[in-house]
C-alpha cells in the first residue's frame, strides 16, 4: 500500500512538472495582466499551481488548458476583490503607477488597460493573446459561448470609446 | 512607445507586442515540486496587516467628507473619503520600500509563533517619513471552523456555518488586536530599533515582541468556494475600510438602515452597532457574476448579521 501511494504521488509530481513546462508561462502572463503587478502575478501563479496540484482532479482532467485557466481567473479576481477590500492605497494610483515604471513603455495601451476591469482585461487576454475560440472561452468563465462572444464585443467597444476619447487619461 | 491608439485593431496589435516582465520559472519549479501543504499569499499577509496598521494611524488625520453612514436614530456611526494626493504618495513610496525586503519579511511573519508580533523598521523609510513609515505585524489566524471565531464577536454578529444559504463556510481569517503603547514608548522603541540597523548597516531593523491582546481586530471569512463564493469582511471600532470604488456607491435604505451599495464590485458596506461597539462591515459577492447583479442577496446576508 505504501509502495502504490508514492507511485501515485510520483506521477502525480511527472505530471504537474509536464503542466508547468507547458503552461507555467501562459498563466503567468494571464494572471499578470489581471493583475497588472509582476510581483502579484508571481505569487498568483504559484498559487494556482499548488492549487492544480493539490486538487484531486489533476490526475482525470482530460483539457488541462481550459482548467488552468479557469483556476486562475478565479484565482485573480479573488486577488483583486481582497485588496481592494484591505489596500488603502487606491487601486487605480497604485497599479497605474506600476505599470509605468515596470510593466511596458506603451503608455497609451497601459492607460486603456488600466481602465478596464480585471474581469474585462481577463477575457481580452484569453480572446486576443491566447487566440481563444469562444467555445473555449465559455469553459473557462463558466458561462455560454453566445454569452462569451457578447461580453466581449461590449469590452470592445468599450475599448472603442476609450480610444475615440482619447481619454484614457481623464 | 507612446502614438496614439487610432483603432481597436491597432490596440490589438500592440496588447499582442506589449512586453511581460519575465518570471523564473526554474525558482517556482523547485518551490513546487517540494511543497505538499498549502501556503497562504505571503504578501497579502504583509499587506493587509500594513494596511490594517495604516488605516488605524490615519483615521483620526485625514479628513472625511465623502460619504456617511447614519444608524436608525439618525445619528452618524460612520464616514470616510479620500485620502489627498500627496497622503496617497507617501503611503505608495512606504509600501514600494517594504516590497523590496517583502520575502525576507514574510518568511520572518509565516514563521512567527501565534500571538506574537513583528515590528518592521526600515531605515529608508524612517528617515524619510518616520513614525509613520514602522508598522507592526502578526500572523493573521487561519481558521476553517466558525466556533473558531470568538463567541462573543460571533454572536454579536451572528456568524454561522449558513449565513450565506446554501454557500456553507470555508475558512477565513482573523487578526487581533496589538497590545496598545504610549506614543513614547513606541518612539523610544523605534529610535532603538534604527539605531541598531545604522550601527550594523542594515537596510531594516526587525523585532519580534510581545503578545497580541485577545482582542479581535478584523475577521475576513469566505463562503462558497469560486464563483458562487461570498467574503466577508469585519472590522471592530473605528477603522475604515477605504476604497477608490467610493464615489461609485449607491446608499440603500433598509429598514432604517444605510448600506453602501457598488454594483461594480457587487459589495455593500455597512456598519452595526452593539452597545458601545462598532462593527464596519463589507459583504462582496460575485454570486450573480453572469446576471443583472443586484443588492438583494447582499442585504438579505446584512440583515442575518444585523437581527
């Protein structure tokens, strides 16, 4: 009995290491751009690592990306509810400020980013970065894909509207 | 880079370019692989404790005048607003010095005995900004059982497995009170502190001290886990819990009652008052994340806590 328990723990480890191979560094930059702090999204994607590694379905899981992922939105939107809950500091100066000394040197997308809510910067990511079809979208946020494809046409007309304002610095 | 965005093409275009800071994938690996038991956020830990601290030493400093909360008497039991600009700055100037040291202080606050307590001078900040910049640390107390909460704090609030219906209780947290010092006391300990990091050229003077008091500061609980799930957040006297979200509040009446409402954030915030105590109050929930959210099932929780 002890034999097989280290043999599952074994493949266990086999298997997460292939995870993090594949996927560590795609869910680092998902989770830094709901973030939007390196040092955030560090500590989160560690986090939902542990969290895929403990979790009981890492060994039955037959879409390994959409599970992921799915782990770690709710992973960051938890993030980002409790500090705006405990940081007094204001969310919007803080990170803006961040962005600007160590996130890009494209100005003008951080500010429209910064305007966006962690939820709407989320799927952006996974429609524009990751080239997700919506169906897979779907999955992730756990809604449907006509709900998938509708929010994210608002997001981007929402983004519209901020380039039309050429506000994104009001 | 800084043109114009002309399109959402062209915004496209340039999210796809937009260079990420690279992360070290090799340092987590080993972290991983070795770790078995779940960690809790170490900077979160340092951050919410620092603000916890900060929002103590401001309360009675900054000047409130954004919004109020007033009890079924009419009386006011709380309000709060905006810290300035140049207040804000400081504050982000502290935490950006912290977060340089932010490993070796975490790892120092994990390993701390419950009921001890941290103090974290850092001399950069000192000599800038003293007293101010020193903040005092506990380990917050991770709990899975609501009967680990207080009972008195507990049943001042009713707090139980199903408050939230049929999201039951997962775990939470809970921060006490640090025993309270005379403002000479505090300075004479701080000036020690410093002048043992100068004497040894440290960039930082840490001391472990004391007992926290039996006092609950704050409780942070969550019920139901991912997308259905609700947090709770709890805090005893006068603190205020501040947000940039502030302006966006609608105010609820229930019953007599005021309630802060935030759509955006699906949050309410009000206060209950028990005798001479006051407890602020935030419930968040992102329960209704894919429908028309509404403040209905925030306030059916509030008024558990409130009857």
């Amino acid at each position: 009995m002890q034999i097989m328990e280290e043999n599952i723990e074994e493949t266990r480890e086999e298997r997460m290491s292939y995870l993090i191979n594949e996927y560590y560094q795609r869910i680092y930059v998902y989770c830094f751009h709901i973030l939007r702090n390196q040092q955030d999204a560090e500590d989160a994607v560690q986090e939902v690592f542990i969290k895929a590694f403990q979790n009981n379905k890492l060994m039955t899981i037959d879409y390994y990306s959409a599970w992921l992922y799915k782990i770690a939105y709710h992973h960051c939107l938890n993030k980002v509810k409790r500090r705006s809950f405990f940081q007094l500091v204001t969310f919007d100066t803080r990170h803006h400020r961040n962005v600007a000394h160590t996130v890009s040197d494209d100005l003008e997308l951080e500010e429209i980013m910064c305007k966006l809510k962690a939820k709407e910067r989320a799927l952006l990511l996974l429609r524009i970065i990751e080239d997700k079809d919506f169906a897979e979208i779907a999955l992730i946020l756990n809604i449907t894909p006509a709900t998938a494809r509708k929010r994210f046409e608002r997001v981007k007309e929402k983004v519209q509207a901020l380039i039309e304002r050429g506000g994104h610095n009001d | 880079m800084t043109n114009k965005i002309k399109s959402f093409q062209e915004f496209e275009n340039r999210l796809k370019q937009a260079a990420i800071p690279q992360s070290s994938t090799a340092m987590y690996r080993i972290r991983i692989t070795k770790e078995k038991k779940p960690f809790y956020t170490r900077l979160s830990v340092v951050m919410i404790l620092c603000s916890l601290f900060i929002t103590a030493s401001i309360a009675t400093a900054m000047e409130l005048r954004s919004w109020s909360i007033f009890n079924k008497e009419g009386k006011e039991v709380l309000s709060a607003g905006y810290m300035d600009v140049q207040e804000a700055e400081m504050y982000e100037d502290i935490r950006k010095m912290y977060m340089r040291y932010k490993n070796e202080i975490e790892e120092l606050t994990q390993t701390l005995p419950n009921g001890k307590f941290v103090t974290v001078l850092l001399v950069e900040a000192y000599e800038k900004y003293g007293l101010t910049s020193v903040y005092s640390s506990s380990k917050e107390h991770q709990i899975d059982q609501i009967t680990q909460i207080p009972q008195m704090f507990r049943e001042d609030l009713h707090l139980t497995d199903d408050l939230v219906g049929e999201n039951s209780f997962v775990s939470g947290s809970i921060h006490y009170n640090l025993p309270e010092r005379t403002i000479e006391e505090i300075e004479r300990a701080h000036e020690e502190m410093y002048r043992t990091a100068k004497q040894d050229n440290a960039p930082y003077s840490i001391r472990v001290e004391g007992e926290e008091t039996p006092d609950v500061n704050g409780v942070y609980l969550t019920y139901g886990k991912e997308t259905d799930s609700v947090h709770i957040t709890i805090s005893e006297g006068t603190k205020m819990l501040l947000s940039s979200k502030v302006v966006n509040y609608q105010v609820i009446k229930d019953n007599g009652v005021e309630f802060l409402y935030d759509k955006e954030s699906q949050r309410i915030d009000f206060v209950k008052e028990v005798g001479d105590k006051k407890y602020v109050i935030a419930i968040n929930g992102w329960k209704l994340m894919n429908e028309e959210p509404t403040p209905e099932p925030l306030l059916a929780v509030a008024r558990k806590m409130l009857n």
